[in-house]
C-alpha cells in the first residue's frame, strides 16, 4: 500500500506537477536546438537548485530530461539537424518526410511514439528494475563490441547506391572518430601537436556539420523552388495509427529499455538499433525507408525515449549512472544528502517511486506540449529559403560553439559541413559516417578491453561462446547478415515460388 | 569517371583541413591579442583592486555529475554571494583533463577563468600529456583529498590485498579496472607495484563507475575505489573493501584494515589521495587571488558546503596560498618517486 501513496505524492504536492511541466516544456526547446543538451540543462539546474527540496529538483530536472529526449526530434524533422544524437535517425525518414509537406504529421506520430515509449519505459522501471539491473551488470566488454558490431550493420540500412560508398563514408567516420588522445595510453592521436584536439571530434559537431550545414549548402547551389506547402490539418495521429504501429512501438521500446540500461550504451545507439531492426522487418512499408517511411520514426523515436526509463535503472538500483543525464543526477541526489547505492531502493523507496511518477507525469506533458505547437512548427519548413538557410547555419554555429564552447568546434562543424556538401554532391551518404564517429569509442575500447582480458583474438572470440547473452547477440549478428546476403535472397524467393506453386 | 569524384573527395578534404588550420592560426591571434590586452588592465589595476568586475568563468576538467563538477558547483553557488558576481561553470572534458588545464592557461591571467580540477594535471608532464602541470598555476583554494581503498567483488577467491599481490607475483592472471593511465586505480596500482613488485593487467574502462561495473560484474578481479564511490556497495555487501590506503581507520568502515598493516612501507606515500582544487593563471595579481581565496573559504565554512562534503566522504583541507601550495609540491614529489621506482616513468 505504501508503494501506492508515494506513487501518489506529486499529487498531493501539485506544486511538483508544475515543475515537470516546467521542465517539460522547457526541456523540447533545448533539445531541439543542437548543441543544447539534456546534460547540460541538467548540470545547470545542480547549482540552480542546490538550495531547493530534494523533490523539487529532481521533479524539474526529469522534466526537462523526458523534453530534451524527445525536442531532438524538432530540429531532425523541420531541418534535417538532429537536435541530439539520439534524433539522427529520426531524421533519415522524419526529413523526407518534411519534404512532401507532411512534417505536421511526422511530428504528431513522433510525439504519440514518445510518450508510449517513455510510458513503456517507466513500467519495466517500476516493474522489473532489480532484474533489468542484474542483466546490464552481466554485459562485459565483448557484448558491448557486438552491440557496436550490430550497429555497424546498419550501414547496410541506410539508403545508399551501393554497399561501397555506404562503408566508404563510415570508414571516414571511423577515421575521424579516432582523433584525440588515446584514453588508455594517453598517446594523442592525429592530433598533430595541437592540445585542442586531445579531446577527439565530438560527435554531434559532426552531426551538426554533415546533416545540417551539408543540406543548406546543398539546398543554396540548387535552382530555388518553392518551399513545400505543409499539411497541417490532420497532425493528431488517429488511435487506429498508434494501434497498427504498436507490435513496432513495443519491440522498439524493449530494446530501448534494455540499451538504455546498459551503463555502456545509451538512447543514441538504442534509437539507431531499432530503426535497423525496424528497416529489416517491416515487411512493406507504404513508403520505403529513408523516403519517408512512418516506420522510420516509429522505432528510434519511441526507442530513445524508452531508454529515459532504461537509464534510470542502473542508477536507482546500483547507484551506476545508466548515461550522462542520470550521472549528473546521481551527483545531484549525493549533494542533496542523498546515498544512492545499491540501498537506495530500501533507505529511500519513496525516491523511487516519486521519480516513476514524475517521469509518468512528464510523458503527460509530452502528450500536451508535442501537440499544440506542431502547426507553428510546421511552418517553419515554409520560410521561404533565401531566410531559411543562413538562420540554418547560424544556429549550427551557435550550437557547435554552445557544446563545449570551443571555437574550433565551429571549424570542425564547418569543415564537415563541407564535406557532407561533397559526400552528397557525389551521392555518398552521409548517415554512415556519423554512425562511424558515434560507434567507434564503443567498438574500439570494447574491442581493446576484451583483447586486454582474454589476451588474443582467438581468446577474444572463444569468450562470445561463455556467455549466453554474447552467444545471443552473436546469433542475432550472424541472422542479420545473412538475410542480408544474396544467397539467402534467391533461396527466399525459390521457396516462395515453390509453395505459391 | 570514378577518377574524378576521387579527387573531388581529396579536394574536399583538402578544403576541410585549411579551413580548420586557418581557423586555429587566426583563433591564436585573437587569443594572443586578448592576453596583451588583459595583461595592461591588470597592470593598471594592481594599485587597487578591484574585482570582480564582471562574471567569473569555472572552468571544470571533468565531466557534469563527476565528482569534481559536483563539489565544484555547490561551492560557487556559495562562493558567488561573497563575490557578488557569478561564476559560471563550464565542463571542458577530455584527455585527462589537460584540455582545461591548456584553455585556462590560454586566457589571461586576471582571475576570471578558474581552473576546477582534480589531481591529475600534476602527472602530465611526466606521462607525456602536456606541458603544463599545476606549476603552472597558483592554487587558489584546495578544497581535499579523499581516501581511496583496494575492492574486489562479492564472489571474489581473494580475501587480502597480499592474496592479490602474491597471486600476481606467482605468475597468475590478476586483473585490475583502471580509468586510464594517469587515472586513480593506475596511480595506486604504481604504488602497489612500487612496494611490493606486483604487477597486473590493467584493463581499462571509461570513467570510476564503469571500472566498479566491471569488478560488481564478474569482468576484472579488483579496482581501487574511493569511500564516496563504494561506500553504499559495502554496506551492501555488493564490494568486498581488502583495506584502505589512510593513516586511521575510516568510522563507517571500521572492519577494513589499513594498507600499512600488510605492507608497513606504505607509511612513506602516506596520506595520499587524489584531491581537488581551484587554481588560477600564475601571474594574478595577488590581490584578485586573495578574494578569490576569501571567496571560496567562506563558502567552505558554509554548514551546508561541509554537508555536502560529508556525503561525499572528502577529508576537508580548506588549503590556501602557502599552505596549499606546499600540499601541492609533495603530493607531486611523491608521486613522481613511486612511479619512478614502479618503472611506471622513466
């Protein structure tokens, strides 16, 4: 019964339901412009709210983290800049979608997709967190390779004119993910003497540069076109639509959930997994992937708001941050007073289920805030281009600088804004080589760390067979890659025929 | 055909890369500009002081919820009441916390850029880091040190840091999670191996919660953690603490012995923790360092600073000036020693 009366709380203290509003709405602006982070606004509030009651704090700084998640689907939409790392894939659909005049309705599913995902996500938190937790804790170094493994895979997703150029692009970004020092040797790497560049290329510079600058230098040498009329009359997504993508929401959500515990992955790679997954086995799309497709939004959108709930795993059962958000989080709740540990669920359940509830409440939020803005929004894509495009560069400018306030990050941005230009010039894509700089940390240091523990290759490779959960992803990596393969193509078709016969 | 688009992809790259390196080229101009411009206004303000005229930037060397953003930030909270300006704090991460430690050595030296760090800077040099080291910089306030401690997991065969070290010395395999080199289970490992001769694999992973993840999940045999960041998994049970590496026992752990009563040689690079810090540009004027320091001493006096210091388990100094700066010198000198003897540096 107890448990039912601290779910109750934020009810009793309405004040607490105004401050996840606060946060909520506040949250969907950061998070659309890029460069703003949920992190940052979070480690802000630290300080801002130092003086304040624990609950306040964490109700305002839950608000806008559940805002931040999903306001990074804004900006991929309407301008083709992910607002966060966990939006790009929302933009290889969400963008075309725009396109066609339909951006009105990408963000309404896109909403509608969040919440059940933050919804789907705040359930397995309340219901099987201690299990969940226990699953994460299990994942060593080489599962964590094999998730990087699984994403790189994606490339084969990505709409590209061949397999060629799509490796082409992400081996660029393989590359240039291995700029900055060494983090295990401290040796800087293609650094070239200059201590800047010690901290490697951050990865949503070069997202910025190659999906934002890219398409407005691309959009500047075309002849101008009109700008696309949008659509703005049916934007609320019908219960029959949630319905027929739900069996999609609730897979997406459950590996969202369970990424998004991962202290080693968060609702970036989640976001980008099941929008692979969803390329692979959503039979026939209305419109096919990467042009528009609904399905394209469906499953990262509601994946990298599920991992909210996923992330706060880890962090209330074991006292381990499950991404940067809940880091900050936990040094907020120490500076309150607080213990989080492994003891936290028994000395503070209320904690706990104060934090379920204000993360229920703000996916409420999300419903009311997602919605009501969409017309205006919508409009953006309608600014006549000669305004649009340089108000696009200067916000990349702005929100390269704004990350780490460090003006080479704006040269960074520019150059790879340049080549993006030529990477789509010469009909390269551009989404494999930012999924090569967002994946390499992940593939190197794993791939490094799993060599330091088991001493050889061979070592490495026998250690996948030790544990059911790397036998699993192993088996899942060897199913993906040959449906992939032609062989399997032709078999497919052959039986087809054969039982049609 | 394919030819043509090779080259076009060159050129891309060709264009990329001038327009990074003229960016730098101009950015140190500025910057040079910049120094020549504040270095005349604190020559002109050193007969009264006068500061802050405007906000002060705290410039963090790690990352938003790390232990140091989390004890820098309440402390500027407070210390900005006495400042009556605001300091601002900004995270600048990355290689071990030199790209701070250069960005705040590349501002002026008038007391408007503070350096919010950790221990690491002063390895730097001797790791090849960076050329600077905390000698660079005057130390405005040192706000303490925490006790650190040898843990293994809950399942673990060793019950003894001697289990350990004789385990590694009889040629098994022992593994420790470590940050990095220069990180804190790196450092305390080179002391291990320069008493005792024990070496181990290190395996190396992101951040101090990921190195326990990897201990509390079976990977690695052992880490060193500090009391704030293992305490809640030994009173769980979850973190087996071998002993810890003070000179008293710690009151909430009473039971884990201390590092000299296996390997008394330990005394000499005793009290030893990683510590944290506010340092500015050497070359402030004396003046703004003494409100500065007055600043952030009486935020440290605050009763609600030395709760949040309490919870994070920090053995509080509230070091300044002379003081501060003689911590500073022998924390380096012995350091430097044990990696030397460790054959850690050369």
């Amino acid at each position: 019964m107890s448990v039912l009366s601290y779910l109750l709380v934020p009810f009793t203290h309405p004040l607490l339901i105004v401050f996840v509003a606060i946060g909520c709405f506040a949250g969907i602006y950061i998070g659309a412009i890029p460069g703003l982070s949920a992190t940052m606004a979070v480690s802000l509030l630290v300080s801002f709210t130092y003086g304040w009651e624990t609950n306040s704090a964490i109700a305002l700084m839950i608000g806008i983290f559940i805002g931040a998640v999903y306001g990074g689907s804004r900006s991929a939409i309407l301008l083709n800049i992910p607002g966060a790392p966990a939006a790009v894939a929302t933009a290889l659909d969400g963008y075309p979608l725009a396109q066609k005049g339909e951006a009105g309705r990408a963000m309404g599913i896109a909403t509608t997709q969040s919440v059940v995902g933050t919804i789907l996500g705040v359930i397995v938190l309340a219901v099987g967190a201690p299990l969940v937790s226990q699953l994460a804790l299990k994942f060593a170094s080489v599962d964590y390779l094999l998730l990087g493994v699984m994403g790189m895979m994606m490339v084969g997703s990505l709409n590209c004119k061949s397999i060629f150029r799509g490796l082409m692009a992400a081996a660029i970004g393989v590359l240039l993910g291995t700029i900055g020092m060494d983090s295990m040797t401290a040796i800087p790497r293609f650094t070239f003497g200059n201590t800047y560049l010690n901290a490697g290329i951050d990865y949503v510079v070069a997202m910025i540069g190659l999906f934002g600058v890219s398409e407005a230098l691309v959009q500047i040498t075309q002849k101008d076109i009109e700008a696309v009329k949008q659509k703005v009359d049916k934007i609320i997504p019908s219960f029959d639509t949630i319905l027929k993508y739900l069996p999609l929401t609730i897979r997406s959500s459950i590996i969202g959930v369970i990424v998004g515990a991962l202290p080693g992955a968060g609702g970036d790679i989640a976001a980008l997994l099941c929008y692979d997954q969803a390329k692979r086995t959503v039979k026939n799309p209305e419109v096919p992937f990467g042009e528009g497709a609904v399905e394209g939004i469906v499953a990262p959108e509601s994946a990298n708001n599920a991992a909210i709930g996923g992330a706060f795993i880890p962090m209330l059962t074991l006292g381990i941050p499950g991404d940067a958000v809940t880091a900050v989080m936990l040094g907020a709740l120490t500076i309150h007073g607080l213990q989080p540990g492994p003891n936290l669920m028994k000395t503070s359940p209320d904690l706990f289920y104060l934090i379920v509830s204000c993360l229920f409440i703000g996916s409420i939020c999300l419903v009311i805030f997602g919605l009501t803005g969409v017309k205006i929004f919508a409009k953006i894509v309608e600014i006549p281009r000669g305004i649009l495009l340089p108000l696009i560069i200067i916000l990349s400018v702005v929100g390269s600088y704004a990350i780490n306030k460090n003006l080479y990050d704006i040269f960074w941005m520019m150059a790879f804004g340049v080549l993006g230009y030529f990477l789509k010039r010469y009909e390269y894509p551009v989404a494999p080589c930012v999924l090569g700089i967002i994946l390499t940390n992940l593939l190197e240091n794993n791939y490094r760390r799993g060599i330091a523990i088991n001493d050889t290759v061979p070592g490495l490779v026998a250690s996948i067979f030790r544990s059911p959960i790397s036998i699993i992803l192993f088996a899942a990596i060897v199913i993906m890659f040959t449906t992939q393969t032609n062989t399997y193509k032709t078999w497919k078709a052959k039986r087809e025929a054969a039982r049609n016969a | 055909m394919k030819m043509k688009k090779m080259i076009a992809l060159f050129l891309a790259f060709a264009m990329a890369a001038s327009m990074a390196a003229c960016g730098s080229s101009s950015t140190a101009q500025t910057e040079a500009a910049q120094t020549e411009a504040a270095e005349g206004e604190t020559q002109a303000a050193s007969g009264s002081v006068d500061f802050p005229k405007d906000n002060v930037n705290g410039i963090v060397q790690w990352g938003e919820g790390g232990g140091t953003d989390s004890l820098m930030r309440p402390l500027s909270t407070l210390a900005q009441e006495t400042l009556g300006k605001s300091i601002v704090i900004q995270n600048k991460t990355g290689g071990t916390g030199s790209i701070a430690t250069q960005y705040v050595y590349d501002q002026a030296a008038d007391g408007y850029n503070l350096l919010m760090g950790a221990e690491n800077p002063e390895l730097y040099k001797v790791l090849g880091i960076s050329e600077l080291t905390y000698d660079d910089f005057d130390c405005v306030f040192l706000i303490g040190d925490e006790t650190t401690g040898v843990v293994v997991g809950k399942d673990s065969k060793y019950t003894s840091l001697t289990e350990i070290v004789d385990a590694a010395k009889a040629g098994e395999n022992v593994t420790l999670a470590t940050t990095g080199t220069g990180g804190l289970p790196w450092e305390v490992a080179a002391l291990i191996t320069s008493i005792t001769g024990a070496e181990f694999k290190q395996v190396q992973y992101d951040s101090d919660a990921s190195a326990k993840t990897a201990v509390l999940g079976g990977e690695c045999d052992f880490t060193i953690c500090k009391i704030q960041s293992g305490i809640e998994e030994y009173k769980s049970g979850d973190l087996k603490w071998l002993c810890l590496l003070a000179t008293e026992a710690v009151d909430e752990m009473s039971d884990v012995p201390l590092v000299t009563a296996e390997y008394p040689d330990f005394e000499k690079y005793l009290p030893w923790g990683p510590f944290y810090g506010i340092f500015v540009k050497k070359g402030t004027d004396a003046g703004v360092e003494e409100i500065l320091s007055n600043a952030f001493a009486t935020a440290f006096a605050d009763e609600s600073y030395q709760e949040v210091l309490k919870s994070f388990h920090i053995n509080a100094m509230g070091y300044t000036g002379e003081e501060a700066a003689a911590y500073l010198a022998s924390w380096q000198e012995n350091m430097v020693n044990a990696l030397t003897e460790a054959g850690a540096i050369q």
